[in-house]
C-alpha cells in the first residue's frame, strides 16, 4: 500500500503481463509560431485582435527564450521527446491535432484566432511517426471548409489517419482503424463539445463538412455515440475516444463531465476516454479498470512568453504511455515530463517533476481510486 492505495499499474505489471501501448498526448498545435519556424513557413498574417502575424509569436517567446533559429529541422519541436518515443517504440501513436494543414487564405469570420501550417510542413507529423490525429477540436476549421477538405487530404496522402471531421457526418464520425498488437483493432472515434468553443456551425451534417460535435453533455448524446460505435465495433475491438471539452485553465472536473465519462465507459462501448483541451494536465481517474484521461494539457504549442496563468505551469508537458490488456483494462500509465523551451521539449528536472506529481496526485486522489508518483524523468499511476 502507498499513500492508502494499493500499488498497481507498472509496479505490478513486472510479472510480464504485455499489452498494447499507446503514445497519447496533449494538443498538438503545429499552426502559427510554431509553422514560422520550419522550413516552409506559411503566409504570417493572421487575423486577431492583437497580433497580426504569426511570427510575432516567435518574437514573444524569444524574449524569455532567448533566439529561437529559423529553418530548423523537424525534429526540432519535439525534442527530447522524440528520442524517448523511440526508446519506449509505443505500437500506436496518437494525437489531437489542433491546427488546420493548408494554403487557404479564407478565414473564418468572426473568430479571434486562426490556426495554420503548411502542407509542406507535414514531415513535423511524419518524423514522430503519429498514426492518427483527431480532429473534432475548435482550430481544425479556423481557415474555413477548404482548409479542413484540404487538412484531411494532406494528412492521408502523409499515410495519417484522421477521426472527428470530414466531408459530412458520416465521414466525421468514422473511426479510424488502427491494427494493434497481435492483429487486434483500435478504433479512434473523436468527437469535440461546445464547452470547448466549437461553434455549432462547425457542425457536419448529411451534406455539409464539419467536426462530430455534441451540444451538452446528455443522454441523448450517449446514445448518439453509443449507436455510432455499435456500427463499427466488432469483438475483440478497443474503443478509444478523443473528446475535446471543457475551458482551458482550471483543475475541478464537474460532476456532470465525470458522470458522462462513466456512462461513455458503461453504455456507450468506449474502453478509453482520451480528453483534451485544458491547456494544463488534470487528474487522472480509474473506472471500471479503464482510463479516463480528462485534460491532458498541451504538448507542442506557440504560448511561450505570453503571460497569464503562471500557477498552473503550462511549460510542463506529459507524454502519455498507457498499456492495456485485451480487454481494455489498463496495466499501467507512465508519463515522461517534458519542459517547452525555445518550442523545444527537453526533459523536465526533477524539480518540476516533483511539482507536476504533487499537483496531479491531488487532483487524482480527489477523483477517487488513483494516484500519482514522481519517479526518474516523469510520473507513474497507481490505483486500487
């Protein structure tokens, strides 16, 4: 027992037990800065309020950073991240992708940020090996229809899958399928909410592209998504769902999102809830034997330099490792650390380390059955 828990997850797992892992992660939002620095820069103007070009967000971060270099390989951004990825060699990787991928200058009206990168950048994906990236999220239409037509079409012609937007609903809200370990099948079905800023007009429809989106968080939606997974699992299928919900700072998770997330696992045939959209890691629950992931934080970002919100040290970045049986249930959940300097990712100290443990154990423990402890370079799960 540990801290009134009984010690699970990698501890326990030293018996052998193997199981399909998975490489998941926090938002991963190559457009804007980010773009102004590999070697096919889009356009930088862009269409805010307060800035009106891209690489101005270069500027900002280079003045807590120092220079940034220009051109840089793209291996660049990931950093040290990309090394440990090979070391660990997950059998699948994953990620919410929240930039559009395309040339058009046609921007949504009346939005305050618009997101792009290149086409040409596309090796930033490729050189992590991301199999699939969801794309129900509030950036993935921020250059208009033809920016998302053409971000689906880039992301397949690089061999990456996609889930959450397309051409209509049906396409929106296909899985993709992916081959796990020993010939088993994930499917990654995604899905964004309007508790993210999704508008409802990036909603698919029968003839109308868009993103999979649900209104609130409700019965009726469970069912929506329930009979939509029923359509496309077979036996012997793990169901993973990437949803994009909630606001971007804070850690309670409210009641009604956790009772949702249980009712995902219960009844709608979900085996793990991939959450994202908190610009910072919360908690972390168990249920059922399966994970529920409610915010993971961002991974790759251009925020560097802008002030705000400092107590919840969004420079520290989780690499998401979960391992899970046949049946879904989770084995173990290591969690490199990484921090975000200069749009690089190096290995976090173990001062920060420290911190991130201390501040993600509370907010699990309050969850209910799990926990969370610092060990060399990151962080591992325990629970009851």
């Amino acid at each position: 027992m540990q801290g009134g828990l009984e010690v699970t997850g990698s501890d326990a797992d030293k018996g052998g037990r193997e199981g399909l892992k998975i490489f998941l992660c926090g938002d991963v939002m190559t457009g804007r800065g980010i773009d102004q620095i590999l070697p096919h820069p889009s356009a930088p103007e862009i269409h805010e309020s307060y800035l009106n070009s891209a690489e101005q967000y270069v500027e900002v971060a280079e003045r807590v950073a120092g220079p940034i270099p220009r051109g840089v390989d793209y291996a660049y951004v990931w950093g040290d991240a990309l090394s440990l990825l090979a070391t660990v060699d997950p059998d699948l990787r994953i990620i919410n992708l929240e930039t559009a991928v395309t040339t058009s200058d046609e921007y949504w009206p009346g939005k305050g940020i618009h997101y792009r990168m290149h086409p040409a950048n596309l090796p930033v994906l490729t050189v992590a090996g991301i199999d699939c990236c969801a794309l129900a999220n509030n950036h993935v239409l921020d250059w208009d229809f033809q920016g998302l037509s053409e971000t689906v079409e880039v992301l397949h012609k690089g061999g990456i899958l996609t889930a959450g937007a397309g051409g209509d609903i049906d396409a929106a809200t296909a899985p993709a399928v992916l081959q796990g370990k020993g010939g088993g099948r994930l499917l990654v079905f995604a899905i964004g909410s309007t508790s993210a800023g999704i508008g409802g007009d990036w909603q698919a429809g029968s003839s109308r592209p868009g993103v999979w989106l649900m209104d609130e968080l409700s019965a009726a939606s469970i069912d929506d998504i329930g009979s939509r997974i029923a359509l496309r699992k077979r036996p012997g299928d793990i169901v993973l769902l990437s949803i994009h919900w909630g606001g971007n700072w804070g850690y309670p998770v409210a009641q009604r999102t956790r009772d949702f997330a249980h009712a995902l696992l219960d009844h709608a045939g979900v085996d793990l809830v991939y959450g994202h959209s908190s610009h910072h890691p919360l908690g972390i629950e168990v249920y059922g034997g399966k994970l529920i992931l409610y915010g993971c934080g961002d991974f790759i970002n251009d925020y560097e330099g802008i002030r705000g919100n400092e107590q919840y040290r969004g420079d520290l970045r989780i690499m998401y490792l979960p391992q899970l049986d046949e049946s879904a249930n989770l084995l173990a959940l290591e969690m490199p650390v990484f921090k975000s300097r200069g749009f690089r990712l190096e290995h976090a100290d173990a001062e920060d380390v420290a911190w991130l443990a201390g501040e993600l154990d509370r907010e699990s423990r309050r969850l209910g059955n799990a926990a969370v402890a610092a060990y060399d370079g990151g962080l591992r799960l325990q629970w009851s």
